[in-house]
C-alpha cells in the first residue's frame, strides 16, 4: 500500500478533511538519510482530525486511545499554567 494513495482516498471521501489540509498537514523539508525531504507534517490535532477519518473497524481502538491521552494531556497544561 503506497501511504500517499491512501492519503488521497482518505481526502476524496472526507471533504472537510480536504478542504484543511493544507492546515492539517504541513509540508516541511527534513533531513533523512536519503537527503533532504519534504514531509507532511502535523500537531496533535492535526493527527487527531486524520485519525478521525479513517474508516477501518480496526482503527476505532487507536482512536479511544488517542482521545484519552489528548484530554489528559489537555487538562494537565490547563493545570499547570
């Protein structure tokens, strides 16, 4: 599976998720070991809105997960400012 052909699909049926992208995902130019590389690149909430379309089953655990970890992450910096 070609990881930019899913991305595609995933945007062509999301549309509000098409319309962010740009937001979303950041393309930055990285350093690899192939070279410099333009990679997109996201925030937590960024991730959060690309998990949130995913359409598998299977992704519905990951995204409990992440859900959780986000909220307490949340309120421990309100807490701490």
């Amino acid at each position: 599976m070609q990881p930019g052909g899913y991305i595609k699909d995933m945007r062509r049926r999301d549309l509000e998720l098409n319309k962010g992208w740009g937001q979303i995902a950041t393309p930055l130019s990285l350093e690899t070991s192939g070279g410099i590389q333009k990679l997109n690149c996201a925030n937590a909430e960024g991730i959060f809105r690309i998990i949130q379309s995913v359409p598998s089953p299977k992704a519905e655990p990951f995204k409990l997960i992440f859900t959780l970890s986000f909220v307490v992450a949340i309120i421990f910096f309100k807490s701490h400012l």
